[in-house]
DNA sequence: TACCATGATTGTCG
DNA sequence: CGACAATCATGGTA
C-alpha cells in the first residue's frame, strides 16, 4: 500500500531536526521514477545509512550546531542572498498551479457511494447500522426482510471498514501535515520560506492524500458491487416451496374462494405455517389468483380437492369451524373476486364464475381424500 | 431439450 | 399501497 510508504517521510523527518533537506519533501507529489530494482535498493540503502547516521548525532549537538549557525554574523547577509534567490524561483513556482475542477471520476464514486448508503448521511453508523438497517427492512416493509438483513448486513460491513479507514487517513494526512508545517516553520528562520510554499506544500500533501482515499473509494464500490451482483444472483433463485407450505396455502385458498384476500394478519399466519416471508405469501396469492382466473377448469379439480379436503377435516370436528386456526385470525377485506351472494366453501363458491358447471363436481370429488396435493413435487 | 409449473419482478391503476 | 396483469427466470419432468 502507498500509504504505508508515504509515512516514512514523515518519520524521516521527525528526526531530522538536524540538517536533511527539505527538498526531498518537494518531490513527494512527483510521480515515481522507473528505474532497475537493483539500483534503487541501493539508493534506498544509502538513505537509511544517512538517516543512521543523523540519528547517531545527539540532539543537542544538532541543537548547539543550529544555535550557533542563527547567532553567526553573517546569517543576515547570507539570509537576504537567499531570500532574493528565493523571489526569483518563486516566480516559477507560482504557475504551476491552480486549482483543478473536481474530478469528475471522484464524484462518480461519491456520488455511487452516497447512493449505496455507505458514504454520505449517518443511517445508523458502524456497527449498529447493520441492525438499524434490518430492523427497518423488516419493520417498514416486511418484504423478503431475510434476504435483505443478509445483504444489509454486509454493507454496514463494508460502511464501516470504509468509515474507518476513511478516518485513519485523514488522521495521517493532518498529523502529516502539521507536522511538516511545523516544520517548514522552523526551517523558515533559517531560510526564507513564503506562506505560499507551506501553502503548496499543504496542498500536495491533500493531494497525495486525495489520492489514497480515491484508491479506498474505488475498492469500496467494487466492494458492494460484487456484494450487489451476489445478491441478485441468489434472489433470482427461485425454490418452489415445500409440499405441505403449498398445501397450507391452496387449503387456505379454495377455503375463502369467495374472497381470497387474506388479511396482514392472516398473511403473517400463514408466512409462519408455511416458513416463508409474508411477502411470499402475498406474491403467492397473487399469482394463485390471477393463475385461478385465466384456468378456472383445471383449478376446478384442485378446488374440488381443497373442498373435500377441508370439508372432511370440518366432519371430523364435529360440526366445528372447519379451519379453526384460519378463520381465528382471519380478517376480509371487501372483495369482488367472486359475484357477491357467492360463500366459499361449497359449490355455490363457484358458481357465479364464468366456464363452470353448477353441477356435481364436488359431489363426484366424494371423500376420496386428496392425498398428494396434487400439483407439486418436492 | 422442450415444455410446463411456479416464484419473483415490474409497470400500471385506482 | 395493494391488486392486477404481463413477463422473466428457474425448477422439474417427460
């Protein structure tokens, strides 16, 4: 990492009160240059033995040497000569910049990742944002609130290693900066240093930096891409739901023809037999119902099952209400799926509806108790 | 492999 | 926002 690598001035210098020149500190903003492995780590290796050697002098000898220099009698004239060198070079400097537009890159990242949730206005932060997200999914909008805590949770995940690594850098970029300010203010009295060049100096330290929290930025959006495209992927997965939840349902169903609208309440009830969401349930129905409408022949049969089936298990309670455990939580919305005088339950269920026998298909059903279900296969 | 069944998604409407 | 209708995409089967 290049960040790792960028702190090392920044402990070069602490103990540098000696004498390095700060004009290594002018090449930070420079792109690296290219040069055989080799040669470099020689390089590298002369500067650590430079720095020993710094490191080995005492401080107070660097202290006395720097006292005695600023008392010398021709510091003066020595600081003017270097001062008007300095106005000619800082001509030069001056041009070379301006502040850039924003990168258009850079706020295309922002941008994603305000819109992924990750950057951007607090929704809870770090760790409790997992929670806070879920407890919203789950709460305000009940829909597929399992897929979605997965999911939720591995983007608070995501928020707050970017959070926190988003944090460290700009406490190593401030701490850096401060640091070599610091600095140049002192060198400043035995050099002449502009508040423009501190400024420069600042200025590419932010920049160098920017960069860094670029690189974090753009491996955080490919972070929640792959963690997007994962979790599309798997909700396009589609499982038939077991036997017996399809039977739940279809009894619940054909049992309330007349009007097949289950209240949130019986939803839930349902979810919970069936060990699936409510917005399962919901799309179920949804489908049943419209499924039901443009096939009512073959449905038929499947009603006649239901029919038999719930009508026996009505006998056997003697009388009873036949799905006790529905019918409890049951609340109706007023519906039109059938005609109104339409009761579910028995033939007259059906008659009003288009392409049926008034006839005896629930009598033909007899007891012959439906076994299987019928339509699905585990 | 084609075909049907089925759960999920999307767009529209009241 | 829920219901509906159309559609997509996958699972299961002949």
């Amino acid at each position: 990492m290049e960040d790792q690598r960028l702190m090392h001035p920044s402990g070069t210098m602490n103990n540098n009160t000696g004498g390095m020149n700060m004009n290594q500190g002018y090449n930070m903003g420079q792109t690296g240059h290219e040069e055989p492995n080799d040669q470099r780590k020689q390089e590298i290796g002369d500067i650590l033995q430079q720095i020993m050697t710094i490191t080995d002098q005492s401080l107070d000898e660097a202290q006395a040497r720097k006292h005695t220099l600023n008392c010398h009698r021709m510091k003066p004239a020595l600081f003017s000569v270097l001062c008007e060198i300095k106005e000619k070079t800082v001509l030069s400097i001056r041009n070379s910049q301006e502040e850039e537009p924003p990168d258009p890159q850079l706020m295309r990242l922002d941008n994603m990742l305000i819109a992924e949730g990750v950057a951007g206005p607090e929704k809870g932060g770090g760790s409790s944002a997992a929670a806070n997200a879920t407890a919203a999914a789950s709460g305000g909008q009940p829909d597929s609130a399992i897929e979605h805590s997965d999911y939720r949770a591995k983007l608070a995940q995501i928020r707050q290693i970017y959070h926190t690594e988003l944090e460290k850098y700009e406490q190593a970029c401030s701490e850096f900066t401060t640091h070599v300010v610091n600095l140049l203010r002192e060198q400043s009295r035995t050099r002449p240093i502009a508040p423009k060049e501190i400024e420069r100096m600042v200025s590419i330290i932010r920049k160098k930096f920017a960069a860094i929290e670029m690189q974090l930025k753009q491996s955080t959006c490919e972070a929640v891409m792959i963690l997007r495209s994962r979790f599309l992927d798997a909700r396009r997965k589609r499982r038939n739901f077991s036997k017996q939840a399809t039977e739940v349902l279809n009894e619940y169903f054909y049992s309330h023809l007349s009007n097949p609208y289950p209240s949130e309440e019986a939803k839930e009830e349902l979810a919970r037999k069936c060990n699936i969401t409510v917005s399962q349930v919901s799309n179920w129905f949804g489908n049943k119902r419209i499924r039901y409408k443009k096939n009512i022949g073959k449905a038929q049969e499947e009603a006649n099952l239901y029919a038999a089936k719930t009508a026996a298990a009505a006998a056997q309670h003697d009388y009873g209400d036949g799905d006790s455990d529905d019918s409890s939580t049951v609340g109706f919305k007023s519906s039109s799926f059938l005609p109104p005088g339409a009761s579910s339950y028995n033939m007259s269920s059906t008659a009003g509806l288009p392409g049926q026998g008034q006839g005896g298909m629930y009598m033909g059903m007899n007891g012959d108790n439906y076994t299987s279900g019928g339509d699905t296969s585990p």
